[in-house]
C-alpha cells in the first residue's frame, strides 16, 4: 500500500505530465505490483494532511517491538487543488499501484511552447519543482528528494540520506530523465563507490512525434485523452486507430570509480494497450550476462475484478531457480444507491459497459462511475507464493475514514510456528 506522500508525488507526476512508466527502470512494474509487495509488520499508523494546494506533511508511528516513527514534509511548487486529500474521499485504488499497470498509447512531448507564460512581454514561467523530507526517529535518519521538471522531455531527481551508521555518513543518488515518447534515457550518479550509470529504452512502432502518424491526435485531444485522472486513477478514454500493443526493448550499464567493476543487464517487454480487445496481458524478459540472471514473467488480468502473475528466474551458472506466482482479487460492494434495486443497478452498470465497448475503450469495474466516487471498492486481497513454500497474504480495506492494510507472510514448509510475520497499517488523511 502506498502512504499519502507517495500519493501526492504520484499526483505532482501526473499532473506535470510525467510519464513514469516508459523508462527501462519501470519495465517490470506490472509483475512487482502483484508479486512483490510487502506485507506489513507489526502495528503502524499513518496521519496526512495537505492543508493547501502547495504543501502536504504525514506523521507516522510504528510498533515492532521496539517504538518508532518519522515527520515527513512536502512542499511542490505546482498546484495541487484538484487532488483530494481525505481518505473518505479517496478511492482505494489510489493506494495501490494498479492504475500504472495497463500502459497507454505514447503521446508526443509537449510543444515548448505549452510551458511559456508571458507578463507585459516577458517570460515569468518557472519550472514547477518538488522538495520532500523525512526524518525517522529515534534513529535521526534524514532522507530528502529534490525533483524537477527542467522541461517537457527532462527531469532531474536527487534522493539524499543521511545517517551516522552509513559509509561517509550518507549517500546522494541524482538522475537526469529524458522521455520523448519513442524512446528515454536516464543518466545517474552515486556517491556510492562513485558509481555512474546510463539506462534506455526504446519502443518499437510509430513514432508519436511523426505528424504523419495516423495515430496521433491534435494536441488538445492528447492532452484531454493521454493525462490520468490523479483523483481516482482511473484509465482514459481510447479513440478508434490507436494500436493494440506496444513491444519494447532496454539495457543499462554501470560502473564503480572506485571499487573498479561495472555490471549490465538488458531486457524486452510487450504489453497490450487499452485498445486491445481481449485480456489485457504483459510478458517481460530480463538479462544480467555478467551474473548470469535470467528472468521471464506473464501478468493478465484474467478477469475485471482478477489479476495474476508468474515469474521465473534461472540462473545459467549455478543453474539455480526459482519460481513466484500472484493473483490480486478486488471486492466490489453492492452497486447503486440505497434506493436503487441491484437488478436497475446491473442494468445500468451493463448499458455504461457497453457505451464505453462501442467507444472503442475496454470496460472494467474499477473504471467506473461509481467507482470514482469510492463508494463500490470494499477491499483488495493479494496473495504471492514462490516454489520454498513462502506464502505472503495482503488486505487492503477500507473502515469508516481509514484505509487499513493487513497482512502476514507464512511458511508453509515449517511444521509450527508456520507465521513468521503479522502486521496492521492504518492511514488516516484529511
């Protein structure tokens, strides 16, 4: 489950236009999100606020046997007034990362000239930033982020801890983004050992800066259709000529000034895109030559309400394996209103259903009318196991104006004690 300052830099991301999900460093986000998420330990609790449309904070406590927590403050240049912040308002998908995983049609950088705005015959546009810090107590770790957009293809984003416990007394990571739709870089540095690193990907297909692409629209219909709606992560509307899939390819490589090694790894993805007529499917294969990794997965979303996901990985020298499936279930609360009868409710979730099919555009529950409005999402249940019998079970809910996660991993080949872990999350916004 994501906490609330996720959410809101997730917002600041979709509301500058920022496509986080066509970067080689996202290529297997789908099968992370049903396979690898973690599973809470212990009791924690969460309190948020975004007071104004430029600044949010969070105080969180948690209780592992030993008492702790964190102060947390954000403060983004760009607006944020149409983002909701109280959790009776939120719909529970935004705390997950399910609205990421059904990739969209690329869309072309944005013209400069979108981002220039002139007083009395001079530019006073500025480039909208983000500042983000978190202290954890006792320990008195520091962590920051400094993110900003230097234009419609460029990013810079510097993450910086600080802790007495660390080599040097803390580390800087900075990453310079460039996204222009055909393809993205990422170029970026670490204190850490010196390491300097560069990663790409590519996308096979037309190129959505062509004016000659029958798939583009004009940019008023990209900028109406391509950008998510941060207040309920729901997908957008697909018009008819779009393609079905998208196949892409991407490395990376990276090297230590100082400990003197370097590493590399390569990977492929294809995925259907919302104008795919049949289950909505993403297959990816990875490559370390160096250590000789080699990892394959397959996510579908087997039904509107059921995903799931395998994952294999080999390793060409030790011939080791290993193998990890994941399904992620949703639960619908009754549809309608209190006065309206399930069989009028049905009736109209079907002629909404079929609207949208004629529109050219998959239909699912969780991209629905009702379901912006928070009212149909009862909860989530996760549940991954991998081939050592390690079983992880994860509920995400909602209770009143709190949205809880509950969870516990199990080990399946013990003969008592097969628990190795519980834990309670509750997040409380305003």
């Amino acid at each position: 489950m994501l906490d609330f300052m996720e959410y809101v830099q997730n917002a600041f991301y979709e509301t500058s236009r920022w496509n986080r999900n066509n970067f080689y460093g996202t290529l297997t986000a789908t099968s992370q999100a049903l396979l690898d998420f973690p599973t809470p330990l212990g009791l924690r609790l969460h309190i948020s606020s975004l007071p104004s449309p430029h600044f949010a904070s969070s105080y969180s406590l948690a209780s592992t046997g030993l008492l702790s927590g964190s102060l947390s403050y954000l403060y983004t240049s760009l607006p944020l007034p149409s983002v909701p912040s109280a959790t009776r308002s939120l719909p529970l998908p935004a705390f997950t990362p399910t609205s990421d995983r059904q990739l969209l049609p690329l869309r072309p950088p944005d013209p400069p000239w979108w981002w220039e705005v002139w007083h009395a015959g001079k530019r006073i546009d500025n480039r909208n930033a983000l500042l983000y810090g978190r202290l954890y107590l006792p320990r008195s770790t520091l962590e920051a982020l400094y993110l900003r957009r230097l234009g419609p293809t460029t990013q810079v984003k510097i993450n910086a801890v600080s802790d007495a416990r660390l080599p040097n007394g803390g580390s800087v990571l900075a990453l310079l983004a460039q996204d222009w739709g055909k393809w993205s870089a990422e170029y970026l540095f670490s204190t850490d050992s010196a390491l300097l690193g560069v990663r790409g990907l590519y996308n096979f297909g037309p190129d959505p800066r062509d004016p000659g692409n029958p798939t583009r629209s004009s940019a008023i219909e990209d900028l109406a259709a391509m950008v998510p709606d941060v207040n309920t992560g729901s997908k957008q509307m697909v018009g008819a000529g779009q393609p079905v899939s998208r196949f892409s390819a991407g490395a990376e490589v990276y090297y230590g000034l100082l400990n003197k090694s370097g590493g590399m790894s390569t990977g492929v993805r294809f995925a259907t895109l919302p104008a795919h007529t049949g289950f909505p499917y993403t297959m990816t294969l990875t490559l370390n030559p160096l250590m000789g990794n080699l990892s394959s997965s397959y996510s579908v979303s087997a039904g509107e309400l059921l995903s799931l996901s395998s994952r294999f990985d080999f390793n060409v020298y030790s011939y080791e394996s290993g193998v990890l499936m994941g399904m992620e279930l949703w639960k619908m609360r009754g549809f309608g209103g209190e006065d309206e009868s399930p069989d009028k409710s049905k009736q109209k979730r079907l002629e909404r259903a079929k609207d949208k099919i004629e529109a050219g555009r998959r239909s699912t529950l969780l991209d629905d009318e009702d379901t912006r409005n928070g009212g149909d999402v009862a909860g989530c249940l996760k549940a991954s196991v991998n081939q050592r019998g390690n079983l992880g079970l994860l509920w995400e809910g909602r209770l009143k104006e709190l949205v809880y996660s509950c969870g516990a991993s199990i080990d399946l080949r013990r003969g008592e004690n097969i628990i190795s872990g519980v834990g309670l999350e509750l997040q409380y916004s305003a």
